[in-house]
C-alpha cells in the first residue's frame, strides 16, 4: 500500500482575484471546508500517514495546518512565483526519497473512491482520468490500447480524448527517480513546465505511465469564483 502523498500547493491562485489575497488557493473553502483540509482527512482515511506539501505563495497556512495534522511535512520552494508544478515537485524530490507515492492538486474536490482505486490498479504509475466533466481548462488525455499514456493537450482537437486529467496520480519511486533525472536536464530551460507535460514526455519516451479511467469518481478542480459557484451547486453534495 501507497502511505505517502504529495500535494502541489505552491501557486499564487491569481484567477480568484481577492480571494486570495489573504490565503492561498487550497484554505478557499468549499461547502464550508477548505480544499485542501478535504483532501488531508481523505487521504489520511485512505490511510496515507505521510503527506509532503510543495509550498510558495502564502505558504505560513500550511505549515500551521501542520501544526493541526502531524502527518504533514512543508517543503517551500523560494521560486514558487517564477516556476511551474514541474518544479514544485522536483523541488520535494529529497524530502520524498525512495517512496512510492500519490500525486494531488491542491485545488480539487473529490470522492474518497478516487484515491482508492487509484491504490487498487495494478500498475505503479498510473493517472487518474475520468469522462469530461469541467466547462473550462480541461486537459485532454489520449491513451493506446494497452492503456499506455500517448498524448494529453487543453486542446481537445490535438488528442483522441478518452477523458479528463482529475489531478490525482500514483506514482512509483523508480519511476519518478528516472523522471527527475530526465528533468533536471531541461529545468533551467523549462522552469514552468507542468507536471503533465514531464510524465507524458516520460510515457513517450522512458517508462509507461498507465491511464486509469474511473467513471465513477466524482471530483471537480476549483481554479476561480466560477468554478467554486458551480462545485458548491453541482458537486459537493455528491461526494
């Protein structure tokens, strides 16, 4: 069993405007608890006991949430305002060791059955994909018959769309020991590159990441005041 997760939490959240001035992106609450304090007590029932949160931006409400859940450690990383969740999650590389793990958003709401088939599929690298479901800034995932990850755009003309990145991942320590090796090459050229866009390059070009298309997961990402309109009146119930 997978005990450890990383979650992505260092950006400015600029797109929620006043909103988070005061905080960062995953203390905006959503049917009156914070997104990320959702995604704590989630993981930590799926029985996750360490969680590694990758900080930036307003990252003093985190590490007072570790104050509250021992099972968290901050990682800050000082370049958060110049980088991407590429960078975020290199920079957790040595607090996360030689640990198989699961990979989180900071900024999504879903259901418990997201993290356990997740845990449950038989392959170590895999991402989570479900049929589409959000109005805007979708990213398309394409994936081959045997599962394998080929191909994922924010345009769904450039892919054969099998679903939706959710924003949840599990993924194995070799894998993503080869996967900082491949980066740390490129970082200095793509420092705001997506995570996204490393694991598809890693699918394509050095291990297989498999696709895990759960239909019965309910989930949406909350990236400004109206997709918080439309998750507090169309999702959070369902979960």
């Amino acid at each position: 069993m997978v005990k450890t997760a990383v979650i992505m939490a260092a950006g400015l959240g600029s797109r929620f405007g006043k909103m988070t001035e005061s905080m960062p992106k995953g203390f905006i609450e959503v049917g009156g608890t914070a997104m990320v304090v959702r995604s704590v007590e989630t993981l930590i029932a799926c029985g996750i006991t360490r969680i590694i949160i990758g900080t930036g931006y307003k990252k003093e409400a985190y590490e007072q949430l570790a104050d509250i859940y021992p099972q968290i450690e901050c990682v800050y990383s000082e370049k958060y305002a110049s980088t991407n969740s590429m960078y975020t999650l290199y920079n957790c590389r040595e607090a996360i060791g030689n640990e198989d793990f699961l990979l989180l958003e900071s900024d999504i709401v879903y259901s418990r059955n997201a993290i356990t088939e997740l845990m449950e599929c038989p392959h170590p690298d895999v991402m989570l994909i479900t049929p589409v479901t959000k109005f805007q800034d979708q990213y398309y995932v394409e994936h081959d018959s045997t599962g394998r990850l080929t191909n994922c755009s924010t345009d769904k003309t450039e892919v054969n769309a099998a679903g939706e990145l959710v924003g949840i991942h599990k993924l194995s320590a070799e894998f993503f020991s080869r996967m900082c090796r491949d980066y740390a090459a490129v970082v200095a050229e793509k420092p705001k590159m997506g995570y996204e866009y490393e694991l598809l390059s890693m699918s394509q070009n050095v291990m297989p990441v498999y696709v895990l298309n759960a239909k019965d997961v309910k989930w949406y990402e909350i990236d400004d005041e109206s997709d918080l309109e439309y998750a507090e009146q169309n999702i959070i119930r369902s979960l």
